[in-house]
C-alpha cells in the first residue's frame, strides 16, 4: 500500500495544478550552471510559458550562440547548437525569452572589488561574468511585476559572493513583489534558489518552495516521476 505523504502531495498538486492552467502572463525564470541541466524543462516550459527569463552562467552559452564574446565566462560549447535551437523554438511559438542586456565581470568569483558593470556586446576576452547586470535586473524585475504565475529555478549569478548576489537578490525580491501585488502563484525550486530566497529573508512571502530539487526540475520537464507512477497506478 503505497500512499503519497502530505508534503509530496501538496507539492505535487501545486505545481501540476499550476503547470496544466498558469494564469498569465506565465513568467519562468531559470538560472545555475548549466543549459544541459534544464534542457528538456526550458523545451517543456515553452509550450505554456509567455516569458522565460535567462541568467546565471547557463546565459554564456546563449550569448555564446549568438556569436557573442564572453570573455572567460562559464560555457557549454558543446551545447550552442542546442541553445540556437531553444531560441529559434522560442521564436517560433511567440514565447519572450529574454537573455542578459548587461552583466557584472571581474578577474574571478574573488575579485569582487574590481567588479564592473558592462553591456554583454562589451565583455573584456580576459574576465568573466558572474551576475546579471543593472539592466538586465531592471528589465527581468519589469516582467516578473506583471506576472501572475512565476516559476524561478536557479541563481542569476555566483550569489554565493558578495557583489555577485545582486542579481538573485533583486529577482527574489520582484517574484515576491508580485506575490503581494497581485497575488501571483510563486513557486521556487531546486536548491540554489531556495538557498537564495531563505538568504533574503523574503521566503514566507512565496506561495510555494519546492522541497524536491531535482524532482522538481524533472516535473517541469514534464516527466512522471516513479513514484507518482506508482501512486496513480494503485
């Protein structure tokens, strides 16, 4: 006899609830490392997502595809092919998907005293971007105002280092402002962002933080997890 605990079943009635019917505008915010981690939930998401905001050092590999220079920003080379992909889907099904304007760089995630703001069309060959920019922050905290559903997984930058926090600070800060302003559905997962939103002091202000980290991602991808498999067959 297999029965769903409380928490896992809430969870899971949240974010498939709010998934099958968002109300919108449907705001996906993704971050982190990797594009090859959030493939298939970037490709899932542009099927109902009116916006996907792109940041954290997944954003190089777009940029990157674009045929920008990133300087010695985090990169998947073998991923640009994917990512002009996801962009060109994007297009395609009139999702906005909105990538950095500008970014912090420095030497490194230490050197955060020699921090500077630049345009992504400006990044010096020998730094690297660890932050989203003031721009970019602006322009991301527009479209989270106006959001009635936002889904946000992983950070806009190293947000484990002063300065480069800003940019997940200013993100957790908007979904929260929608929360309020108009009751928007917020749902954070994975454990960087939910590190973050804890940081901020702003956590009870979410409608819902996943606990499920990876699960949570292969849900937004759009898989059945095993155990709910197992539950919806009994």
């Amino acid at each position: 006899q297999s029965a769903a605990g409380f928490l896992m079943e809430k969870e899971l009635r949240y974010l498939l609830d709010t998934l099958a019917s968002p109300l919108r505008p449907f705001v996906v915010i993704l971050g982190g490392a990797k594009v090859s981690d959030k493939i298939q939930v970037i490709d899932n998401l542009l099927k109902t997502a009116d916006s996907v905001l792109i940041g954290g050092a997944m954003a190089y590999t777009f940029l990157k595809a674009r045929g920008l220079e990133i300087g010695k920003s985090l990169v998947e080379d073998d991923k640009l092919d994917l990512a002009s992909r996801l962009e060109a889907d994007a297009v395609a099904r009139g999702v906005k998907l909105l990538l950095p304007l500008d970014h912090v760089v420095a030497a490194g995630p230490d050197d955060g005293a020699n921090a500077r703001n630049v345009s992504v069309d400006e990044t010096p060959a020998d730094l690297m971007g660890l932050d989203i920019g003031a721009g970019t922050r602006s322009l991301y905290a527009e479209t989270i105002a106006a959001a009635r559903t936002v889904i946000w997984n992983g950070p806009m930058g190293m947000f484990e280092k002063v300065p480069f926090d800003q940019g997940t600070r200013t993100i957790a800060q908007a979904v929260v402002d929608a929360s309020e302003k108009h009751d928007a559905t917020s749902i954070i997962g994975g454990g960087d962002s939910v590190a973050a939103i804890h940081e901020t002091g702003l956590a009870d202000k979410i409608t819902h933080i996943s606990t499920g980290g990876g699960a949570t991602l292969e849900l937004l991808a759009g898989d059945t997890l095993p155990g709910v498999a197992a539950l919806t067959e009994k």
